[in-house]
C-alpha cells in the first residue's frame, strides 16, 4: 500500500542503540573518515559524548545506517535545521566503516532518506555541504539528483591548503523526476 521508508537494497534507516556509542567513538579515532565527515578539527572522543547525538528532536530526524545482510551499523544520516513553516531540512550523511564506502550504501542511505524527508515529512527542499576535496560523496550526491548551488570559496582550512565548502540543494520535483526515470 505505502513505499518502504526504512528499507533500502542494501542498508535499513535504524534508530540508534546504547551501544552504537562504542562503535562512533572508534570512528572518530579515523583521521580520513573525520576529515571527510566535517570542517572541525578532527578529535577522538569517548562514546559518552555520542549520547546527545543520537535523539531525534522537533528540528532534527536522526538514524544510524545499518546493512540488510548483517545488521552491521556503517553509518548515519541525519536531516537536521528543520523550518517546518519553509518545509525544509540540511542534510548529513556518514559511512564510518572504510569497508563500506564507495560500494553504494551512502547513494541507497541518500534514496532513503530523501525518499523520508519529501513523503513523510513533507518537506519541498534538503539541502547539505561538502568539502570539495570530499569527490567520492559529491558524485554520491549528484547521482540522486542534487544539484550544485555554489560554494563559500577557500572555507576550510586542511594541512595548510584551503579548500571550498560547496552547497548543494535538491527539491521535491527534482526528486520526483529521479524517481519516476
């Protein structure tokens, strides 16, 4: 009757467990994941600090990322700054398992959750950035239809380069379009 929200072909959208925390706080000691991830200064933290992360609140819907074939956790995605009277939401996305990235679970993640944020939630616009030296996820990005919006030029800062920080955007036409090809 209604399409699958939470399954994909590859990966299901999960809600977090206790003890995921360990397993975030093992990918924040990967330097190239984190530097992929976000423009922070890269850390390792304990699995405490994950707790907070982990809810879902008025603004924000999160979940972790977890295979059909093992129930292994690889990731997260999360649409977050939601502004309900705009009927829009940023988007972040990621695969923490190196064995898992450029083999399709990210674009399935990004199907599900799209497919979330324009049917559940309603939403007319998703939005994200990226690093621009991040190639792997922007053509992950492309694939399902953004489009890029510009760039905050020479934004980040990485071992003394400086790279943009490029925006991305996809609306719920655009996303139907994609769907029905």
């Amino acid at each position: 009757m209604f399409p699958k929200l939470f399954k994909g072909q590859l990966l299901r959208l999960a809600a977090a467990e206790a003890a995921d925390q360990a397993v975030f706080a093992s990918w924040s000691q990967d330097d190239e994941y984190m530097r992929l991830l976000d423009d922070d200064p890269v850390r390792p933290v304990s699995a405490a600090f994950f707790s907070s992360f982990t809810e879902s609140k008025a603004d924000s819907y999160y979940f972790h990322l977890r295979t059909l074939a093992e129930d292994q956790l690889i990731g997260f995605v999360v649409l977050f700054n939601l502004k309900w009277s705009n009927q829009t939401a940023q988007l972040a996305i990621g695969i923490g398992q190196p064995e898992f990235r450029g083999k399709g679970y990210g674009r399935d993640a990004l199907r599900l959750i799209l497919n979330y944020a324009f049917t559940e939630l309603n939403l007319n616009r998703v939005s994200l950035s990226v690093l621009s030296y991040n190639t792997q996820a922007i053509k992950a990005y492309e694939r399902v239809g953004f489009i890029r919006e510009g760039a905050q030029r020479k934004a980040i800062q990485r071992n003394g380069t400086f790279y943009d920080l490029v925006m991305y955007g996809i609306l719920r036409e655009e996303w139907a379009t994609e769907q029905a090809t």
